[in-house]
C-alpha cells in the first residue's frame, strides 16, 4: 500500500508543476497511463499498474522521464512490486546525439531492493520522420545494487559494477491513429563473463481522441546469471493500457 501511495504522490505532483511551465506549449509532452497487467516469472501475478511519460524538446535538445509502477496484493499477501524510472538528458548533433542518463530499478522478487545507474552514452538516428523512427546507442551505466539476499557475484547484499547497454529503438506509424513501438536493449556487466540481459518490450497504440489512446504492450526481462539461486531468468509482462496524453 505504501508504493501505491508513493506512485499516486509522485504522479499528481507532477502534472501541476508540469504545466506551469511548459505543458502549454508544444515542446513538451506528459501522458499518464493505468491498466490491467499480468505477470509471469518470479511472480505470477494480475493487478493494475501506472505509467508516466514526459518529454520536452527543442531544436537540438531533449528531456525524456519514465515512470513505471506496478503492486500486487492477494489476500493481503504481497505478489508484485516493482518501479522503474529512467531520466535521460540528450543533445543532438544530427543524425547524431550524445546523452546522460540516471535510472533507477526496485523489484523485491528478483532481489533488487534498490539499483541506481548513471551514465554517458552516444546514438544515431537511422530514420527520423512523422511515420518512421529508427535509432542505435550505445551506453554504459555506473551502477550500485542493494540486494535483499547474498549476490551470487559478491557473496554481499551490496554489490557496485559497470553495466554496458547496446540499445534499438524502432516505431512506425501503421495508420493515421495506429502505431507501432519496440524496444530492445542487450547489457553486459564487468561482475563476471557470460553476465547479460535482454530487455525487449513491444506495444501497439490505437489513438481513440487526440488526448486518448488504448495501449497493449509486452516486455520480457531476461538475466543470464541471476542474483540469486531461487531466482528465474526470465520475467514478462503483459499489458493493457488506457493512456492520457497532455
């Protein structure tokens, strides 16, 4: 209850001072997204969860913050929890971009009670147009891990390391109010040989009004070497979404 308290909190702090300041204009962007999802893996889980975008623009600048939250109770029992949030400040230098990002992951059920990442990193636009967006980066984060049981790695419940990310993003316009969006993320660490993850998430957006659209999106986390013996390589979520866009 206290996450769903927190979520709610950060969310409604938000869209006020959002647009204070620059939701008025059309440099910037905020949607807020609740839905249905269902977990498998290291929870078997259906609950609802929260989403929060925000982007601001101009020329050769970009702001973005991502907001993701999910909780689960059954009969009072704790079946999900996770947050996941990632703030990226970006430059262009067309058709390429130099950013920094801070990223900041929460989910008890893989053991990650707390993993702070930061980091440079460096990309290219391959397509930029109204209906097709292709990019390439690649970046690589300083991160720290508080765990909630022994690392495989350190034997510690505290563990520091470099994690390397090559990353594609592609979304295309199908029609006037129907897009496409895929992500896919492949990371190495320096902890130890063969320790990488797969991150892809994939989702269909139907625009119902200008500031209303039904999102069904899909994600599987996927961690060759898992911190922890009890835990399982692979999670996925599926979801149902209504979003609402500023």
């Amino acid at each position: 209850m206290k996450l769903k308290k927190i979520l709610f909190g950060v969310l409604l702090i938000s869209i006020p001072a959002l647009s204070a300041d620059s939701l008025h204009g059309n440099n910037s962007k905020l949607s807020i997204s609740l839905g249905y999802v269902q977990t498998t893996g290291n929870t078997e889980t259906s609950t609802i969860n929260i989403k929060s975008s925000y982007t601001y623009k101009t020329d050769s600048k970009r702001i973005y913050f991502d907001l993701n939250g999910l909780y689960g109770e059954t009969n009072g029992k704790k079946t999900s929890e996770s947050i996941l949030s990632n703030l990226r400040l970006e430059k262009r230098f067309l058709p390429y971009f130099a950013f920094w990002d801070v990223h900041y992951y929460r989910n008890p059920f893989q053991a990650y009670e707390h993993s702070i990442g930061s980091g440079p990193g460096i990309g290219k636009y391959f397509f930029h147009t109204d209906r097709l967006y292709l990019t390439g980066s690649y970046y690589v984060y300083y991160v720290y891990n508080k765990l909630n049981q022994l690392s495989y790695f350190t034997n510690k419940q505290r563990e520091k390391y470099f994690l390397h990310h090559v990353e594609e993003r592609f979304r295309i316009k199908l029609l006037k109010s129907l897009k496409f969006k895929q992500k896919l993320i492949y990371k190495v660490s320096s902890r130890k040989s063969q320790d990488y993850f797969v991150y892809f998430e994939t989702s269909l957006i139907n625009n119902l009004t200008k500031n209303l659209a039904l999102e069904i999106s899909y994600t599987a986390n996927y961690q060759n070497i898992p911190v922890g013996s009890k835990i399982k390589r692979l999670d996925t979520t599926f979801s149902t979404l209504i979003q609402f866009s500023f």
